[in-house]
C-alpha cells in the first residue's frame, strides 16, 4: 500500500464509520462526514493533505510512475509522484 492508496482508504473508512454513527447514534456525526468531503475537495483544489504527512511517518511509500500507467505530462505529473 503507497501513500495514495492509504489516504483514499482512510478516507472511505472515515466516511462509512461515520455514516454509520449517524444513523445508529446521532446525525450530528454527519458533521464528519462533511469534514470528510471538505478535506478531500480542498486537497483536490490545493493538492495537500495534512493525512498525507502522517502516512509518510507511518512509513508507507511514495506512489511510483509504474503504479500509475496515465501518469505523464499531459495529465499534469511528472514520472514517479503520485
């Protein structure tokens, strides 16, 4: 697992957990649903995530050029980043 994979997985555990909170305990547990979406948009936007620091100290890699076949000039990444 490679620090995008982490993120994305953490983020869809997030968003499930806390759906389920909502709909077992209380619907203010959406708020993290929403907290959730928001760090996700913006991280689209601005391209950073403080999650992104916190799996790169957990130790997972760093997304490599053959894990991502489309990566290139054209889409905006250069060989090697995620």
């Amino acid at each position: 697992m490679n620090i995008e994979q982490g993120l994305r997985f953490i983020a869809g555990v997030v968003i499930l957990v806390s759906l389920s909170l909502a709909v077992t305990f209380s619907p203010y547990w959406l708020i993290l649903t929403a907290f959730a979406g928001l760090n996700l948009l913006q991280s689209g936007l601005t391209n950073w995530c403080p999650m992104v620091a916190v799996l790169k100290w957990l130790g997972l890699p760093a997304c490599s050029s053959h894990e991502h076949p489309t990566a290139s000039a054209a889409s905006g990444r250069r060989a090697g980043t995620c």
